[in-house]
C-alpha cells in the first residue's frame, strides 16, 4: 500500500509491499493525502489571493488541487529489525535529553545513532520495548529510502511527544470558524477531505489499546480488511507477513527522517513558535524554557493564528522565506505563512526589540535549528541557509514581558507608514533636491547599517556608475543598492543593482527607475569612509565567542 | 606549543562560512553532548583565518596583520599567539 504525507510542502511517499499495511501514528493524520492530488501550490503569498486564504490575512489553508503528485521522496517500509553492516563507522550518538523545569539534560540513555559507509548513511533509533529498533537506510545521491519499522503500531514509543497535551487536552484550537477545510482530530473524527488514506492512521483511542481491541483498529482503517484477524497481537509479529500492521514512522524516527530530508533540500527545520499578526509572518525561536509556548499563547488568546508552537520547517520559496508547521502532536495540522520577522526571544523585565544581523544573526538563527554536526555539508547547507535567512528577513533578539503586551508592542513596531515618507522622498529627488533619510534596513550591511544617516543627491541626467550605490524605485517606495554594472540590451540601457548583503542581483531597472546617489553615509555624527579599516585595540579581541547552547537535538 | 615558526591550516573538523566582515565557525562532532556552541570571528579575526592557507606560518601571519593595520610588531606577535591558541581546536600546526 501507499500512503503519501505532505509535509512543508515536501510529499513523501510510504510505500509497503503487499500485506504490510501501514498505520502512521494520529500526529500524520492531517497531513496525509490522497496520492493522485498536489495538496500544495502555493500560488502567491499576497494577501486574498489564496483560492482557500482567510479573508484578511496572507496565511493560507493549504488547497487541495489536482496536478503534479511526484514524490519528493519515496520511503519502503519494511516490517523486521534493520541491520548496521559492521563496516559503517558511527558518525553520531545521541542519548535521551529529558526536559526539565528550567531545561534540558542527558539522560545518559541510547535514543538514536547515525552510521556511515560508503553506500548509504543509517540512522537506528531504539524504542521503548530493548528488543526493538527502527532503522533508516538512506543511500547516497537517492531519493528512494527505506525504513526497517520493527514495531507494531500499537507499540508506539511511550515516549512519544504526548506530554505537552494530555490525552483529554485539546491544543489551543487556532482554527476559526471562516475556514471550513481545517481538519479536526479527535477520536472517530472523519476528514472529509481526504477519506481514504486518512481512515488509515490509528485514531487517538485507538493507539491507547492494546491486545483485544485491535480487531477494532482494523475494521477503522478500512484499508486490508479480509487480511486481519482479530487475534494478531505484538507477540504474533513475526508469525506471518500477511498479518503486519506497521507504524512506518515511530518516534523519534519521523523527526530524523524529516531533518535528513530537509537538510538536502537546504531548508531549516527550527525550534519556534510562528504566529500570522496583523497580516504579517513573525517567528519566535529561542531555548527550551525561553517563552516560545508562552508567546503562542499570547497571540492564541488573540485570536491570531498560530502556525505552529514547536517545530517549523523554513524553506526558501520563489522570492521569499516562508514557515510550516510540521507534525508534532496528534492535532497539528498543514498550516503555512510567508516569514516577514525572525525573533530571538527570551523572558525581559521589558519589551525590547533590538535588531541583530550578519554572523550574529546567522548564529542565533543557527542555534535554534535542528542540526547533526557530524556532516561537513549539511553543516554548510545549514550555514548558507541561515545566511540567506538573515540577509532576507529582518532579525531581532526580543526580551518580552510574559503578559501580553509584546503584542500590541509588535504590531505597534510593525505600524509605522513608510509609504508615505518614500513618496516624499521621491518627489524631492525629481525637484534636484538632496534628501537625508535614516536606514532601516539590512541589504546594504556593512556599508549602510540601520540608523545610519544617509545622503541623497538627485542623479539628474547623468548614471550612477558600477560600485555607486543608487536610489531605485520599487513598488511604490525605494530600495538603495549598489551599482554592479551597466548594461545595454537592444538600445537600452540599463542598471544591475545588488545589496551588498543580499546573494542575488536585483532585475536590471530601466534609467527612469533611478531615483539618485547615495553621497554620504553619517553612523554616530561621523561621516564613514568606506576603505578606512580600524584597529581593535587588542586583536586577541578577535576571537569572540557565543556560548550558544544549542537546544533541541533530542526531537 | 604553537610558536611563530608553527604553520597553521585549517582543520577539516570545522565548517566555516563568512558572513559579510565576519567567520562563523561550526565545529563538527559525533556526540550530541558536545555540540553546544558556535564560535565567531569578528572582521579581525576573519582576516587572519583567510590567510591561514597551510603555508604561511604565525610569524608570516602576524607581518601581513602589521602591513594591514597600524599597530606594533611586539604587540601584534603576542597578540597573534594569543589569538592562535584561543581557536586551536579549529586548526592543526605543523612545524616547518
């Protein structure tokens, strides 16, 4: 059988052979679609185009829409122990983390491994019952793994991420009444969406049984009736294949899988909790203990919508970062949001939003992110994620009061109308006057950095030159970038731009979208003399260190 | 012990990338217990970890920190050992 997850945008295909029905775990449920449907064309990110969009907001309810339905990845699922040739060296041990009030701390425990030959890289996590373990055999260069689930699914790990909502415990429900598609969960709870596959996934009651109840696992899933009897039980696992039901992705395996296949793609997976408010993408990421759940609540208990409270996977789409939740608990459902702001927060005895950028940036963002150092390119990949990241989306370390206030601070922050200073702007650069503006932005760093005073003069008929950094006009307000080059193009000519801090050229812009030329840069009442470099006092102040503790390996 | 004479590389245990003036240094590791910390060269230290190339040695290092920044040559050696054995991890010496 197939059953298909989307996940950030990501299909992947579970795949068994005959009389191996697979039963992935409640926390899949919304997240499983019907495999000849694309679950996922994200067609633009304005606000009101969405074909399923709130009215209102930019967050969008993931349409269901035929088309494209190749897998990202395809995973066999296999029932039986997988085997570590004896060859492959381990690359990488992690034991139990436990949480703790105030923390997180090894428990000393086996928990995953990661091992490497030159065939393919092996991750085996160890489940609750000694006896068993899940492996993931992913070759180099494929998109074609496979998974060794030695495990019912009703073996499912007591470990398993049920603590933060108790069985009863419905999560804060960040679905509204405007939007009919949202999956519900909940025991019995048909999605009407998407019957046929998700009538497959063991309903919360159901994982909770064991030995006499399973017969009623089966008739549920509707899937393989005629080849279940109601006596197969966990010791009979091994009596005879035709008989298999498997959890393909048993905790902590399906946050493994999800890391290994985002880290190919370069997409980020981080610990946080990203909110839509006020039409705008915000995630907050920090330590265990540092408020990410606090703050969800907040704009919960605002009605804003919550992306996710956990773990989100950040990709790069087209022009833009955009957030996803992805499947933590039994009622987490596809939810997406493009990414305006990157908050580093911990508990203040204030709200105080300071912007950060460049390494320091990259570095907090890094830290956050779910990561195994053990790779040299999944390192990289990371690194020039997180650079992306932070060239493209404002970051900030924020302290907030746990009270509620951070969100009218935020949304009042977010308020300010530039519209109508950028026109003024213009409008004195046509006259041939020189305008003075303050930075806000990162695109220039270091060159320009925010506060920065920065002269203005009116180009009038002549062209800025390669390396000159211009004012262009752009939807409506301004951008000042560098010249890299002038180009002509059948007759025409035409300026290549390029913040110094953003990896792509700007598109060529017609001589009319020239606005001016930046003449001087003022920081601290000094005018910068771009070449001049200055010596630290010391230079063994070079070597600054950030003692980030880098939370959240467990999950 | 690392000495002017001592020729510096980078080690292959450490990723770096440059992020406008600065390095970010991402030490690699097999065990999720060590893997607590992010280390970050500001521009100074950015400029000598681009000149560490597996030939140049301490004491080459530091002359080119003297043609590039105005400060003494006593002052620039000590501080260049200093800075050297603070990132040691993230490099392997050979003597010449």
């Amino acid at each position: 059988m197939t059953v298909d997850i989307v996940i950030a945008g990501r299909r992947i295909r579970l795949q068994s052979e005959e009389g191996v029905t697979l039963v992935p775990d409640e926390r899949f449920r919304a997240f499983a679609v019907p495999s000849d449907v694309n679950p996922y064309m994200f067609i633009d990110t304005a606000p009101g185009i969405l074909a399923d969009a709130d009215p209102g907001s930019n967050y969008a309810v993931i349409p269901f829409m035929a088309g494209e339905t190749d897998p990202d990845l395809v995973v066999d699922v296999e029932f039986g122990a997988g085997e570590i040739p004896a060859w492959a060296v381990k690359v990488f041990d992690a034991r139990l983390m436990e949480e703790f009030p105030g923390g997180v701390r090894n428990s000393g425990e086996p928990f995953w491994e990661v091992f490497r030959d030159d065939e393919a890289v092996r991750t085996r996590v160890f489940l609750r019952d000694p006896e068993r373990s899940a492996v993931l055999e992913m070759p180099h260069g494929k998109m074609q793994w496979r998974i060794f689930a030695d495990t019912l699914h009703n073996a499912i790990d007591s470990r398993s991420p049920q603590k933060p909502y108790p069985t009863d415990h419905q999560p804060p429900d960040h679905s509204d009444n405007t939007s009919g598609a949202q999956p519900q969960s909940g025991p019995g709870h048909d999605n009407s969406g998407t019957p046929s596959v998700t009538e497959a996934f063991a309903t919360e009651h159901m994982t909770q049984t064991s030995g006499d109840d399973k017969s009623r696992v089966h008739s549920r899933t509707g899937l393989t009736p005629d080849r279940h009897g109601s006596d197969l039980s966990a010791e009979d696992a091994s009596a005879d294949i035709s008989d298999i039901t498997v959890d393909p992705l048993p905790w902590p395996l399906d946050g493994l899988l999800l890391y290994f296949l985002f880290s190919r793609a370069g997409d980020i997976m981080i610990h946080g909790s990203g909110v839509v408010a006020g039409g705008r993408g915000w995630l907050f990421t920090g330590r265990s203990g540092s408020g990410k759940t606090t703050l969800a609540g907040i704009f919960d208990g605002a009605d804003d919508r919550v992306i996710h409270d956990d773990r989100l996977v950040l990709r790069r789409e087209g022009g833009r970062w955009v957030m996803h939740s992805t499947p933590v608990y039994r009622n987490d459902e596809p939810r997406t949001a493009p990414l305006d702001h990157l908050w580093v927060i911990r508990h203040g005895a204030a709200n105080v939003s300071e912007p950060v950028a460049g390494a320091e940036a990259v570095a907090m963002i890094m830290a956050n992110c779910i990561q195994q150092n053990w790779d040299p390119e999944a390192a990289a990949r990371m690194a020039a994620a997180a650079d992306d990241l932070a060239a493209s989306v404002p970051v900030s370390r924020l302290s907030f009061l746990p009270d509620g206030t951070v969100r009218d601070y935020l949304l009042l922050r977010a308020t300010d109308d530039k519209t109508v200073a950028a026109g003024a702007l213009l409008e004195m650069l046509d006259g041939g006057h020189a305008v003075t503006v303050t930075a806000g932005g990162y695109s220039m760093w270091p060159a320009i950095r925010p506060g920065d005073t920065v002269v203005i003069a009116p180009c009038g008929t002549s062209l800025p030159e390669a390396g000159e950094i211009a004012v262009l006009r752009r939807d409506g307000g301004y951008v000042i970038h560098r010249v890299t080059r002038v180009i002509s193009r059948e007759g025409v000519l035409l300026i290549c731009t390029q913040g110094d801090a953003v990896t792509r050229e700007d598109e060529p812009a017609g001589t009319a979208m020239i606005a001016g030329v930046v003449r001087k840069i003022i920081r601290s009442g000094m005018e910068i003399h771009q070449h001049r470099r200055l010596l630290p006092r010391r230079v063994n102040r070079l070597a600054a260190y950030i003692a980030s503790v880098l939370s959240g390996y467990s999950r | 012990m690392i000495s002017l004479s001592s020729i510096p590389s980078h080690s292959p245990a450490v990723v770096f990338r440059r992020i406008n003036d600065e390095f970010l240094l991402i030490p690699l590791t097999d065990n999720i217990a060590d893997m607590d910390s992010l280390y970050r060269l500001t521009e100074t230290g950015a400029f000598i970890w681009e000149l560490i190339d597996g030939e140049l040695s301490v004491g080459d290092i530091t002359s080119k920190i003297v043609e590039e920044f105005d400060v003494e040559k006593d002052i620039a050696e000590k501080d260049a050992l200093e800075f050297f054995s603070k990132i040691q991890e993230f490099l392997q010496f050979r003597e010449p």
